[in-house]
C-alpha cells in the first residue's frame, strides 16, 4: 500500500524541471490526498458543461494563475478553497510535481497537499458539477492506466486515461496521475511496497 511517507520521501527527491515553454498559460491544480482506513485517495471534480476549456472533463481543482496570486501554490490552493470549499490553511501542502504542458495552450504545477479526512465539499457549481474520491492504489496501478495516441492540430499526442467506477480520468489529469506514479514506483529513495 502506497503511504503519505512514501509520497513525501518521493517528492523531497524529485529533481524538478521547468520546461522552456513561454507561450503557455501558467495555471495549478491541487493533487488533493485523503488519508483514509483503506489507504490514500484522490480528490477529483468534474468540470461544469458551459466552461469555455475542459468542460466535463475529470480533474484536480485548480486554475490560471491571477496577477494577485504570490505563486502557483498560491494558485493551487486559492483555487481549491474557490472550487470545492476546502480552506487553504486545512491543506498541508507536500510538493510539487513536473509541470504539465496541455494542447489547449496551459502550462500546469501539480502541487500535492494532504487535505482532512472529515473535509465538508462546497461545490461552486459555476465551475464544478460534481466530486468523487479514488483510491490511489488502483490509479497507481499500471494496469489501470490505458495509454493511446490521439492526434490534435496535426500531430500525434501520447495520452493516458484510467476509467474508474463510471468516470473517464483523461488528458492532463491523467497524465498528472501517471506521472505522480511513475515517481513514487521509480523513487530509488524509498523502499518498494
């Protein structure tokens, strides 16, 4: 079973690149974790129908980075407690992940933060129509992970998407998830579980 300490030890040791991409959107989504009885899940929402990007797509809560925000942390968590009602001082934040370019022209910092277990959602129904939790180990589990081509724009991308329970988790959030995994399964830091 895949733990806080594993994540923690993985992330500490992760070297962290920034890609040379200027024309990008800097945005940041949170990679919310729930300590629970049966192990470590996910927090992920489902965005509204009407939004003008990624609309009813699965993803982590987050968004573009605002001139007021102090960094894309900031960004994270601003856009967690605007998304979903957690409040930023209840989010123990852990690390960064890779960045994330999109095709729809963001560059996104995953930030991973523990949130409580006993957390109350208030959903912002304007950009979030639903939530539901998902157990890490089955999203970490290469199995679960379905790799394809799609192409966009003329060019052949390398996606992933994990169906779970009814849900397509897919694109950018996908390719966060596996990459987070890839982390902790690769960590030459940790000891294998």
């Amino acid at each position: 079973m895949i733990t806080l300490e594993h994540i923690q030890k993985a992330l500490d040791a992760s070297d962290e690149i920034t890609p040379r991409v200027a024309e990008l959107r800097p945005s940041a989504v949170l990679v919310p974790l729930i300590e629970k009885k049966d192990g470590l899940h996910l927090l992920l929402t489902q965005r509204s129908e009407h939004l003008r990007h990624h609309a009813g797509q699965i993803s982590f809560p987050g968004g573009s980075m605002d001139k007021t925000d102090d960094s894309l942390i900031h960004t994270a968590l601003r856009e967690t407690e605007e998304e979903v009602g957690i409040l930023q001082t209840e989010i123990d934040v852990m690390g960064k992940l890779p960045l994330q370019p999109t095709g729809s022209g963001f560059l996104i910092q995953p930030v991973v933060g523990k949130i409580p277990t006993n957390f109350e959602l208030n959903l912002c129904k304007d950009e979030v129509s639903s939530a539901f939790e998902a157990p890490v180990d089955f999203l970490f589990n290469p199995e679960n992970q379905i790799h394809s081509y799609q192409e966009f724009g003329g060019k052949n991308y390398s996606i992933y998407s994990i169906p779970y329970e009814g849900w397509n988790i897919w694109g950018a959030t996908a390719n966060i998830i596996v990459k987070f995994s890839k982390l902790i399964h690769n960590s030459p830091y940790i000891n294998k579980f």
